[in-house]
C-alpha cells in the first residue's frame, strides 16, 4: 500500500469517527431536550394537582347554595301540568323562587291558615332534638331517594330526588317540610318546601324535591332528615331520618363545584435507548465503507 493510499484512508477514517462523534452528541442533546419537556410536564402535572387541592379547599368552606324544584306529582292543574315551584336557597335562606302560577293555601284544620308562606330560617338540629318535639297525630308514611347526576362517575352525585308523603288523622291540615343533612348527629338544613295541605291519610298529597347541590357539599355519605312543621304553630309535627329509613341514610353526596374532570396529559417520549446507539453505530460504518470503498 502506498503513502498516498494510506494518507487518503486515514483521512476517510477521521472523517467516518467525525461524523458518528456528530452523530451521538445530537443523539445526547435530543436526549436531553426529552428529558426535560418530561421534567416540565411532570412539573405542569404537579402544579395543576396542587392548585386543585388548593381550590376544593376553599369550596369546602364555600355557602351552601342549593337549586330545587318542587311540586306534587298526583296533583295537576286546569292545564294538566303540575304546578312547580323552582328555588334557590343559600345557607339554608330562600333567595329566589320561581312558579308556574301563584300559589294559594287551600282550607285547613285552623283559622290561621292564611299565614304567609314565608317561613323562619330553621337552624342546625340534632336528632334528639326533634325527635323530642313529635306529634302523634302526624307521621310520616314513606320516603324515597333517587340519586340522578354524578358528572365525574365518581360515585358522588350532586343532584337528587326526594319524594315523601305525611299523614295526619286530620282531615285537613296545612304543613311544611325543612329538609336537613348531616354527616353525624347534628343536622344543618338546606332546603325549606312551601307550605301546602294533607289530606288524612290520602297518598295523593305526597311531593316531590328534585335538588341541585350547588356548592357547600364535600364529597362524602350523607344522611338526610326530613322534619315537618305544623303551618299554623311553626313546631315539629313529624321526623324521619335514616334511623327509620333506609332511603335517607348512606347518601354519596357532593355539590356541582366538586364534580370535576381532570384534564388528560399525554406525554409522548421517544428516544433510542441501546437500540438508538446501535443503530447510530450502523451508519457510522456504512459511512466508513462508503468513504474507504
């Protein structure tokens, strides 16, 4: 082999070792850009839990809003329609109220039956409490829970029907229901219906609350109690909780403001790993034969 041979197959060698030098530090630095788009997005995934944690946080100690409807499935207007009434209620306060036509107090065992329909704002109850308070001469018949909305399929719902139907040994009599929840023995209300008429024991004057829980409700198993006051004397008539009730005992409850649904971060990471350098490897000696052919 000649001077000039092996000077030209030198310079094919250096030039070959070069490349592939070239060609694993680019491998190096797209390796290190990957790693830290993965750094900034485990970062950006971190941040956005804790700025959430940060936010249920302070709608734990958010007013309790409540949104209902309620009306009396049995009972239907000239029209055929059932006279609803649609509220909003915060902190146990009726803030706005919406029918479908004015509400009138039909006849009922007591000269008062003229009172207004607007009634006290109840405060929190125990159970003993208003358990104490009962009347003999009311009951109520049966309740019923439909659980109807879980946005997030947590297995929290933030809406619900209650349906219930009182009775009374009288043949007329005007009442109210406060429904209250609880996580333990101290019940807070949130939801006062109007006052309206029962008739005896007649089934057709049940009524129905269809509720939105609109903040106020962390996610957890809620029980409710439904008290019911006597129109004309503003006491408790009637108590029933989930005690005596299956229905209103172990409800997974949260308002709208924790259903949520966390937004999906997809990272894609590509890099060579030992096959990438070997495949690197490769070309560096195609090019080397390329140069020395």
């Amino acid at each position: 082999m000649t001077r000039s041979t092996k000077n030209s197959l030198t310079t094919k060698l250096l030039s070959s070792s070069v490349f592939t030098t070239k060609l694993l530090v680019s491998a190096m630095l797209a390796g290190t850009i990957l790693t830290s788009i993965v750094a900034l997005g485990l970062m950006s995934a971190s941040a956005f839990a804790a700025d959430k944690k940060v936010e249920l946080s302070n709608d734990s100690a958010a007013s309790v809003i409540v949104k209902g409807t309620e009306y009396q499935p049995n009972i239907v207007q000239q029209n055929g329609l059932h006279l609803k009434v649609k509220k909003r209620f915060t902190d146990a306060k009726l803030s706005s109220q919406l029918s479908s036509q004015p509400s009138s107090m039909p006849s009922s065992k007591s000269s008062n039956a003229s009172k207004s329909q607007a009634v006290s704002v109840k405060k929190p109850l125990s159970r003993e409490a208003a358990r104490n308070d009962e009347d003999p001469d009311f009951w109520i018949y049966d309740s019923f829970v439909s659980l109807t909305a879980d946005i997030d399929y947590d297995g929290y719902y933030s809406s619900f029907e209650l349906e219930f139907d009182v009775d009374t040994i009288y043949e007329s009599a005007p009442i109210y229901a406060v429904i209250y929840t609880a996580t333990s023995d101290e019940f807070t209300p949130f939801y006062t219906t109007n006052i309206y008429n029962i008739n005896g024991d007649n089934t057709r004057d049940a009524i129905i609350i269809e509720n939105n829980l609109v903040t106020g409700f962390p996610s957890n198993d809620y029980e409710l109690m439904i008290v019911i006051y006597d129109a004309d004397t503003d006491e408790i008539v009637a108590v029933s909780d989930g005690t005596d009730d299956a229905d209103l005992a172990f409800l997974s409850l949260e308002s709208e403001n924790f259903e949520y649904i966390e937004p999906v971060e997809v990272i894609v990471v590509e890099h060579g790993g030992a096959v990438g350098i070997l495949l690197i490897l490769g070309f560096g000696f195609a090019a080397y034969r390329r140069f020395i052919a």
